[in-house]
C-alpha cells in the first residue's frame, strides 16, 4: 500500500497526539469526585483517649471563635508584608505584625500557584495536580470534602465578594454573594471596588459567620507591569485601608463574655520577578499569612515569621470553628492558635487533626504502619490516654503538667511525619494509561524512523506493508496476548483505569491498531536488512546509500536534534532549555557562514542561475552583474548578521529558572524613565515590519497593514506604554478597547484578501503566482495580529524574526540551494530558539494571560484562550508559516519538497516528544516532575499539536498543486 509522504507524516503526527493525549490522560488523572456521603462528620469523630475501665469521652472543644474574616489578597506576595518596604505599603498590618494581638507566618504554596488550585487547597487541604491548571478555566463545582461546605452543614452563614471562582466551585453554599470575573486582568480597579463597596453594609450587621473577601487587583497589576510598577504600591496602600476598616469594625463589635474573632490575611500565591505565577520561584509559593485575634498574646516587637504550609490553614479553620477537618486534608493545625487554650483543649485539638492524618495515611500509602508518623501517633494516643486519666482523676501536680508537654511535643512531631508523608503522595497515576500510551507513541515513531529513507526519496511515497501486517499470523497472535494482558490488568488492578472504563469495541479497535503496528514495523525492519532487501529485489547499498548521503550540514542538524531530544532526561536542562536553543542556533549560523564561504571563494562556477525572490513580485528581472556582486556580500553577511541579532535578543528577557530575576533589556526599556526611547523603539520597528511584509502584498492589503500597523501604536498609547507625541503627560490611559478593535478590522480584511486570492489560485486560474501572494496575504495578517498581541519592547523581537527570515529567504536557502528538509529542520531550530527569545520558558509563569484581553471589555473564553496561545507559541508559528509560503511559492520546485518539509516536521516533533513520554514514564516520581516536567509535557502537546495543523496544511496544498496540473 502505497502513500505520499505528506500524507503519511499527517496521520502519523495525528495518531502521535491521540496517543500523547492518552498519556497526559494517565499522567494528569481527572479528579475522582466524592459523594456526599464521604464528607467527615462530628459523629465520626474519634471519641477522647483514656487508659482504664472508665467510658471515653466524646467531648468536644468550644469552638475558639465566633466570627471569621478572610481577607484573600491575590498574588500578595510574601516580602510586601514583611520584606523592608512592608512599612511603606502596609503601614497598618506591618503595625498590627510587630506590636498586635496576631500571630504571623510564611505560608508556602505547592506548584501550580495558580487561583483554583490555591482556593481548593485553602479550603480542601489537599494538593492539587496541574491538571488543575486546565481546569481553571472553568471550575466544576467542588464536591471533595472541604470547609466551606462543614461550615454550611453546621449552620454558619457565609458571605463572599470577590473573585467569581469561589462561586463556580461552592455554587450553592453561601447566604450572599457577588462574583467578580478573574480573567479581565486589563481590570485593576473597579474589581476590587465590587468587593469593597458591600463592606461598610455588611460589617454593620450581625447575620453572619464568616466572611470571605478575594481581591484580584494586586494579581491584575502584577500580570500588566510586573511587581516592581508604581502602580502595586497605591494597591497595597488600599488593602491596607481595607484591613484596617475591618478590623476597626470588628473591635468595635466585640462583646464582653462573647467568643472572639479572628481575621484572617492571606494570599493564594506570589508573584514572579516578570509578575506571573504558576511556577516554584520563591517569590511565587511564599505568601504572607497573618491571623489577628484578640484571643492571642499582644506582641511585644517585631518576631520573624514562621514557617507554614498553605494547606495548614483549612484545619486551623475547621477546628477554631468547632467543625471537622476535611478527610483529605493533608494539613497540621498551627500551634500557635492553640496556645491560650487549656492543656487539655490542645491535646484533644491535635487528637483530632492526628486521627484524620492517620486514616488518611490508611487509604493512601499500602504499607502505612511503616511510616514513622504513624508510630509516633500511636505512641502519642497512648500517652495522652495516661494523662486523660491522671487528669480526670484530679492530679494537678507539676509532673502532670510536664507529662502534658511531652505528649504535646510527640503529637506535633507525628502531625508533622504524616503530614509530609502524605504530602509526598501528590498524584494517583493511571500507570495502564501511561504505559499504552508510552508504547503507541514509540511505535508510531519506530514507524516513520523507518520509513524515512522512503519518504525523502525522489517519489516522496511510503509503502506500508498494511494488508499483509492485517492477514499475517503473528497479528492475530498479538491481538490474542494484548487483550489478555488488557483483562488481566482490569480484574486485578486496584484503582480504576481509564482504559477498562472504555467499551470493548473501543478496546478491540486499540489492540488491533497495535498489533498491527507491530507486525508493520516487523516487516518494515525485514525490508531494511540486507536479506530483507534482496528478497524484496532491492539492493540495500543501492537503494539507501546512493541516495541518502550526509553532508556536513546533515550531520550537525541531526547531532543537534538528537542532542537537544538526550538534553530533556535532566531537570536543569529542561529548566534551562533556551541556552541549548541559543548554543545551537549559533553554531548553525556558523555553518551556514562555512558553505557561503565556500560556495563564493572556492568553487569555481559561476552565480548566473536564474535567482528570485521567495514570494516574487510582478516586476521580477534579471539581475545585472553589480548586482550579483552585491548578493554576493549580503549572502556572506547573512550569518553574522543572524549571530549579531540572536545575541541581541538574549539580552531583551531572561528567561528560564537560573537567571530569570536577573534584570534585562525589557526591565529597562519598560521603567517609566525610558518610555520616550520605548516610544520611538516601538514606532522604529512598526515602520521596519511594514517595510518587511508589505512588498509581497496587493495594494488593498498594503493599505490595510499600514492603517493596521498605525493602530496597533495607538492602541499602545493608549493603554500607557509609549506616548504620542502631542499627548499630554498628564493624560489618564485608557484600556485601549477601540482601537484594538480597530486593529481587529484590518486583520480579518487582510486574511480574507488572502483567503480569497488562495481559493481562486486554487479553483479557478491555477495561478502561481497569485497563489504566492494569496499566502504571503495571510503571513501578512497573522504578522499584523502578533504585532498588536507582543508587548511594546518584544517588537524587536518580531522585527528580526522577519529580517532574518527575509535574508535566510533570499541568500541563503535558495543560493545555496538547500533541500526541503535541510530548510524544515533550520526553521524548526529557528521557531524554537524566537519561542525564548520572546521571554517564554518551561515554565507556567512566563505566560502572559494579559495579551488574552486586547480589545475586550469582559472576559469571553474561547478568543481569550486564542489569543493567549496564539502570543505565547507565535515564534514557532511564524516560522511554521513561513516554511508553507517558502516551500510553495518556489515553481522550480515540485510537490515532493512539501512532502519532505510536512514529513520533516512530523519527525521532529515526534522525536522529543516520545522521548519526553518515555523519560517520564521510567522516572521515579518525586515533586520535581510537577513542577519542572509537567509544565513541559503540556508544553510538548501544544506543539504538537501546531505541528499537526501544519502538516495537514502542507497535505492540502499538496493535492490542490497537484490536482492544479493535472
């Protein structure tokens, strides 16, 4: 069975990513949902330790407060409290911290730090996954055991205002509420003024229990200027007013004999140094956490806070509020709340948390009596059980007080082992899951390895041996032994795999693809062997080695590529991976540099082909002799000219782990000193971007770009970034709203001038060349919508990615006639290495969510998801793109070179991200590969994914050139 090349890598590339999906579906498990009936009660709590023949008591505490205010600042980071400007941005909580009635700590979050996540921890205790970060663009409702829905049970009336997520996942729980949209992170003032003006009514009343507060302007500011904008230092100043209004209130409320309250400041996550979050930074996990209540000791000076975990907060609550603590919880109450209890009352306190940590360690870890937490919580009950009945008995000696101490000690030191135990066991992975995707993606690219000698030929076709894989022996062997070990593996298997929840003609359709693709790569193995090749009547030194040659160039994109795919088996590389992207993208520039040189000084033919432009215009000539010369120079200055520009855009943002906080050339260009030299930046590079794109273009879409490019200026201005040259300083900035959209009417105009050119090139001239210009059309569009998305100091960034690609166009690729796949593989290095140079990294953090929200006036999903990714991937997008126009518009060359380009592309795409499956699969799992590798394996699917519209891109222009001629 014979196919095309093209369409061969297009559906292995398509059948790569249902099996990556079904590897992340292993990795990144759906949530198993808890019924109702698996909420903790006050009935099942644990009754009081005793030694002896007397009946334990069930007793219970007194809740330690009436009233509880949570003040959730989002991305308030640790350091804006008690770093050294904390007196500067919060006078009056920094104030309460040194000389209150407070206890304060440092709170660490576990990546992702991003909102749901963080609101299901604060009120769960659990840990969540990064599938979490998926689903935060559109949280379920939250049936898991957590506070929110004890306090509702046990009758506390809640109140909330503030970020719409808390109503998403506790739908029905609170009394009143008013959800303000997270998404809009162009909002920094009036979603905070939502929450803040429910305050002064509802503090004078007295029908409620608890209330909850999540301010989202702090978190807006940090994703629009970064923690360092003058603009985060009048938000704190506000926060701070707010707190000191609420507790001004609370004071006055108080009441003689009555139980007291507790306020309660805390952020769900940091910031980072660019002001996202969602990475492992410090200044992303550690948030302040401050608890004032007069039932604690007034301080006496300024103490250094505390270390704590985020998810010890929920059992504090819970317990401080005469609820149970949620059953996954994997948190440890806070001490210090306990301490001007009775002695009594802490050792039943941590009783409690104690008994929940240990049941859960129960259902989680299979050798849990091994753990040493458990020991020690044993030990401790028993100890406690010998002073319950020395206590009862009425001793009130000194040595009962110290026995007290010790068995106090013991339960804070077990609640800390189980904790971190449990801690430990971050994800339940769906292993059959993983596995068969691990393996389908191997065969896949076992496959289209093999098959490459084929696809590169001269007929750019791949025979697959599918009817005699489908009629062979060994096939129905395979089926037989992959459904046994399938049914073996779903009747013995403890937990639930996503596998044997499918139907069996799911299932039988799996194992037969499988087998199936094993006997192919049997078969295909046999033909590439020499005695394979002889029975086949092919000569395999004749049929591979004449035809599959390596050049220089060959070997170092290959040893490159391979380099790059080992690089990825170590965390540091993986953190680190635009310093392999720059260190190889340098050494091709070289090497291009080496053929120049030796194409113009040491060959001996002449440069009289007949040479045009990638796209060529309708005024193309021949060039004179002078003009030859001068390609001559321009190609040798092409390389260095590629070195100078990439060591230029190293310097415009860091990126990566290591050195990320260092500052950069876009810290500088963006401080409000240097926005005049922003400003005139920005206006350079707009002109420079119409100069490069508008020449291949009709004069409609010359216009449309030129009004577009304007726009996109004004819509800078607009939103504060660069300046006018008559506008006032003083002018108030604006969200910028209209003029993104007119921007917006430019660009469709664009791609339907495009589209419109490619159909009738297409259907009804077969015109060459208004298919070139038709593709260049639509190039020209997604260029001018990039440029509206990049912030103003990556212009830059943009203007020499169309540079480069110009001069590579034109002197390099087509003079020294390099094939499709030697172009294919540049391109790829190329769109990886501009993917960092626009600040972007492996890391959830570095994505700016704030480019979502151009020209809306509310948060709308589907274009904010859009355009978020379309900013964040628009490096290896452009140079995909420009691969399509490049191998398409050059007539000398014939369809294969499109297949060999879209089967290029599939290999490289394949090749890291089976490596990347297998690598994770065979690793022991430990929090790192969260926080480092999972980011990345979302990462991988992205891409690939890009890759594969493409490629069927490539597939479509394919057949439509080749049914044009015939």
């Amino acid at each position: 069975m014979k196919v095309r090349s093209s369409v061969f890598a297009s559906f292995i590339l398509i059948l790569e990513g249902i099996g990556v999906a079904l590897f992340l579906r292993g990795f990144f498990p759906v949530p198993l949902k808890s019924s109702v009936s698996s909420k903790n009660k006050l009935s099942d709590l644990p009754v009081e330790p005793l030694t002896g023949s007397s009946p334990n008591s069930s007793r219970l505490p007194q809740p330690l407060f009436k009233r509880v205010v949570i003040m959730l600042v989002d991305a308030l980071r640790e350091d804006f409290v008690f770093g050294p400007n904390g007196r500067m941005y919060m006078p009056y909580t920094r104030h309460l911290v040194e000389r209150g009635s407070s206890h304060s700590f440092v709170a660490k979050a576990r990546p992702p730090t991003v909102t749901m996540p963080r609101i299901k921890a604060l009120t769960t205790g659990t840990i969540p996954g990064f599938i979490d970060v998926v689903m935060n663009l559109n949280s379920p409702a939250l049936l898991e055991d957590n506070l929110i829905w004890q306090a509702k049970t046990a009758g506390k009336r809640m109140v909330f205002y503030g970020d719409d997520t808390w109503v998403r996942l506790f739908p029905k729980h609170f009394m009143e509420h008013d959800g303000t949209t997270s998404f809009f992170v162009s909002d920094y003032t009036e979603v905070d003024n939502n929450v803040t003006r429910h305050l002064d009514s509802t503090l004078k009343r007295d029908d409620w229990d608890i209330l909850i507060l999540h301010y989202l302007g702090l978190d807006h500011i940090g994703h629009i200027s970064g923690p360092h904008s003058s603009l985060i230092q009048p938000k704190l100043m506000e926060m701070d007013d707010i707190l000191k209004k609420i507790h001004s209130a609370l004071i006055s409320k108080e009441a003689e004999g009555s139980l007291p309250y507790l306020l309660v400041l805390c952020g769900d996550h940091g910031m980072s140094e660019t002001g996202s979050h969602g990475g492992s930074s410090e200044p992303e996990i550690n948030t302040p956490l401050v608890l004032l209540s007069p039932a604690f000791k007034r301080k006496a000076g300024m103490e250094k806070p505390g270390v704590v975990e985020q998810v010890d907060l929920p059992p504090t609550l819970a317990l401080g509020l005469g609820l149970p603590i949620s059953l996954n919880s994997v948190g440890r109450v806070i001490p210090g709340v306990l301490e001007e209890t009775s002695l009594r009352d802490q050792l039943r306190f941590l009783h409690l948390n104690g008994h929940q940590l240990s049941c859960l360690l129960k259902d989680s870890v299979p050798d849990y009596e091994k753990e040493a937490g458990f020991e020690q919580f044993r030990v401790a009950e028993k100890a406690h059980g010998s002073w319950m009945k020395l206590f009862l008995e009425g001793n009130t000696s000194e040595v009962l007080n110290n026995m007290g101490k010790k068995v106090l000690k013991q339960y804070v030191e077990a609640l800390a082992a189980m904790s971190s135990a449990l801690s430990k066991q971050l994800g339940k992975y769906d292993m059959y899951s993983m596995i068969a995707g691990m393996v389908f993606v191997f065969q896949l690219l076992l496959v289209l390895l093999l098959a490459m000698p084929e696809a590169l030929s001269g007929d750019a076709a791949v025979e697959l041996p599918v009817l005699s894989a489908l009629l062979s022996l060994p096939f129905y062997l395979m089926c037989l032994l992959l459904a046994s070990v399938h049914v073996l593996v779903c009747t013995s298997a403890e937990s639930s795999c996503y596998f044997c929840s499918l139907s069996w003609g799911l299932v039988f359709a799996a194992v037969a693809f499988s087998s199936a693709m094993f006997c192919i790569l049997v078969s295909l193995v046999t033909r590439r062997l020499p005695l394979g090749a002889r029975i086949h009547g092919k000569s395999p030194l004749r049929s591979i080695g004449s035809e599959w040659s390596l050049s220089e160039l060959d070997v170092l994109l290959l040893a490159g590529t391979v380099g790059h795919t080992l690089s990825l088996a170590a965390s540091s590389f993986v953190e680190e991976e635009h310093q392999t992207w720059y260190f190889l993208l340098n050494t091709l520039c070289l090497a291009v540099f080496q053929d120049v040189c030796r194409k113009y000084f040491r060959e001996q033919r002449g440069t009289g082909d007949e040479e045009e432009f990638i796209l060529p215009s309708k005024d193309c000539h021949p060039s004179p002799k002078a003009e030859i010369y001068s390609e001559k120079w321009l190609a040798l200055a092409t390389p260095p000219f590629t070195l100078l520009c990439c060591r230029l855009l190293r310097s415009l943002n860091q990126t990566g782990v290591q050195w990320a906080h260092l500052p950069d050339m876009g810290h500088w260009l963006n401080s409000s000193e240097h926005r005049t030299v922003l400003s005139l930046l920005a206006a350079f590079c707009l002109v420079f971007i119409y100069l490069l794109v508008q020449r291949r273009c009709s004069w409609v879409s010359k216009v449309a770009l030129a009004l577009g490019l304007l726009g996109v200026y004004s819509y800078r201005a607009a939103v504060g970034n660069v300046l006018f040259p008559w506008q006032h300083s003083g002018r108030t900035t604006s969200k910028g709203t209209m003029e993104a959209r007119f921007v917006y009417v430019f660009i469709l105009g664009i791609l339907f001038t495009g589209t419109k050119d490619l159909l009738r090139s297409q259907i009804i001239t077969s015109d060459a060349r208004l298919k070139s210009r038709g593709l260049w059309e639509i190039y020209s569009g997604l260029v001018l919508l990039v440029t509206l998305l990049f912030r103003a100091h990556n212009l830059p960034v943009l203007c020499c990615c169309l540079l480069i690609q110009t001069l590579m166009a034109q002197f390099i690729w087509k003079k020294l006639h390099y094939d499709a796949a030697q172009t294919t593989i540049m391109h790829y290095w190329f769109g990886q290495a501009f993917f960092y140079f626009q600040g972007n990294s492996n890391n959830i953090a570095t994505v700016d969510i704030s480019v979502g929200f151009v020209g809306l006036e509310s948060y709308v999903e589907a274009p904010a998801i859009f355009l978020t990714a379309l900013s964040t991937y628009a490096g290896p997008l452009l140079w995909a793109c420009h691969l399509v126009c490049f191998l398409s518009s050059q007539r000398d060359r014939s369809p294969v070179a499109v297949g060999h380009g879209c089967y290029c592309l599939a290999l490289l795409r394949s090749v890291p991200a089976a490596a990347y499956i297998v690598l994770v699969t065979t690793l022991r799992y430990h929090l790192f590969i969260w926080s480092v590798f999972s980011p990345k394996l979302l990462y991988e699917a992205m891409h690939l994914l890009l890759t594969a519209g493409v490629c069927l891109f490539f597939n479509t222009m394919e057949q439509s050139h080749t049914a044009s001629k015939s």
